[in-house]
C-alpha cells in the first residue's frame, strides 16, 4: 500500500480557479492526500480559506511573509484575531529574512513576534520562515516561546547544530527543492539529524521546483522531493514517506483518510 503524503507548506493561493482542480487531482494521483496552504500577504487570506473550504484535501494557516511587510502590519495580532476562525490550522508563512535588506529586520522581529505570540495563545503550529537571520530566529523563539503544537521551519537551510536547537524548543524542519540540485553537506548533516522524528516533506509550490527551478512548481511534483530525501538520508521511501506523514499529521492534527 501506498504511504499517503502531507505537502506540508505550499501557496496555492495564486493558482487560477479553472487549474485547481486539475492541480488537486493530480496531487492525488502522486500520493499527496493533504496540501496545507500558507498566505504570504493579508490580501491572500480569503483565498486561503477559500480553497481549503473547496478541496477537502487543502488545509489552511494564516500569517504574513517577512517579505511584503510594511509599518502598518505592526498591529497583525489584532488582524489575525479579526480573521481567525476554527478552521485555520496553523499560523503562517512566518519569519526573519536577513537577505531583505529593504525590509527593516526590527519591523521583521516585531511582526514575527506578534505572530507567534498569537500562535501561542490559540496553541497553532507555526511555519516558518528563516533565511539569514538564524541567531535573531532562535533569540525570538527563546524569549517568546514556541506553541505547544509545535511547527517547523520550512526548507530550512542550516547547520545540524541549530537544526539541534530547533528540536530542543519543539519544533522541527521540512525538506523539499532545497533538496535537489546538489545540495550542501550541512543540508544532508541537518536531515539526517532531523530523522524521523522532526522531518516534514513540502514542495513550497509554485516556488522551488526541484525539476527545473525556471517553471512554476506543484504538489505533484513532491514525488521527487521524497525520492531525493530518502536518497541523501540512505533510507527507503516508504519510510521517509511515513515518518514524514505521521510528523505533520501530528503537528497539524490530521486525521487522514
Ligand atoms: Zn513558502
């Protein structure tokens, strides 16, 4: 029998409506029984929603991107109370990118903060975000603490060493396109540390396709991504594909099937 899936982090929120249903179907057919969808911006978030009420196999969060912040999104804890509602399950996509020059990284901190902060009062998995700002990531995660529920931070490029940390605070990494072309030693190291017990599979669509990066990706295509984990990590697919099933279903409290 064939390991359900659980594409734990992508953005289906641009995807056309007359694509929808062809893109769900042939997740399907590749083994993905759960796609769980995370805004970028606020003005995403009824599309989120929307989808997930659409597709019984399309779960959503909420959350912004470090990427589009601006000063008003300081208040996001009062937009996230506005917009919540018992289907949301999780708070995301979330985080500190230190690449974004432009972005002020206290805005970042603040606005991060606020999220998981949130996150903490409703008891939601957090996804998160990390590029280039690991020591302030792990000072927030510290002093603000982490949901009981756990989440991870997804297609997280770092050291077995603050993968370690990571797992001491709750929470755990996803693996997906950062896992092909050629990836890096400490990538591999932080995999295999991660192993069962902390590693998530995503495809992060319509970004990170991990056949050819210049094309838009879809779920369908975590096939590779599970092909390319398990071959870095030395064990059987099926296995990979359990592990990783049963982390996010726990983290984000699915019932398959
Ligand atoms: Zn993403």
């Amino acid at each position: 029998m064939r390991i359900p899936l659980i594409d734990a982090h992508c953005h289906l929120e641009g995807i056309p409506d007359k694509e929808l249903n062809g893109l769900v179907s042939h997740a399907l057919e590749a083994g993905v029984n759960r796609m769980i969808t995370s805004p970028t911006q606020m003005k995403e978030w009824a599309r989120s929603r929307e989808i997930s009420q659409r597709y019984r196999e399309v779960e959503y969060t909420l959350g912004l991107h470090p990427w589009f912040l601006q000063e008003k999104d300081r208040n996001v804890k009062t937009l996230l109370r506005e917009n919540y509602s018992e289907d949301v399950i999780g708070i995301g996509e979330i985080g500190l990118d230190g690449g974004r020059k432009k972005i002020d990284i206290k805005l970042q901190i603040a606005v991060f903060t606020e999220q998981l902060e949130f996150a903490i009062e409703k008891n939601l998995p957090v996804i998160i975000h990390c590029h280039r700002a690991w020591s302030e990531m792990i000072k927030v995660l510290k002093e603000t603490g982490v949901p009981r529920a756990g989440g991870f931070v997804h297609s997280a490029n770092t050291s077995p060493e603050i993968a370690e940390s990571l797992f001491t605070l709750g929470l755990s990494i996803s693996a997906g396109g950062n896992t092909a072309f050629n990836p890096g030693r400490k990538l591999v190291q932080s995999l295999k540390a991660a192993y069962p017990n902390h590693l998530l599979i995503e495809t992060d669509s319509p970004n990170m396709n991990p056949l050819k990066r210049s094309e838009p990706n879809r779920p369908e295509n975590i096939s590779v991504n599970l092909k390319n984990i398990a071959s870095l990590l030395g064990e059987p697919e099926t296995e990979v594909a359990r592990a990783t099933t049963e982390n996010a279903s726990k983290i984000f409290r699915l019932e398959l099937g």
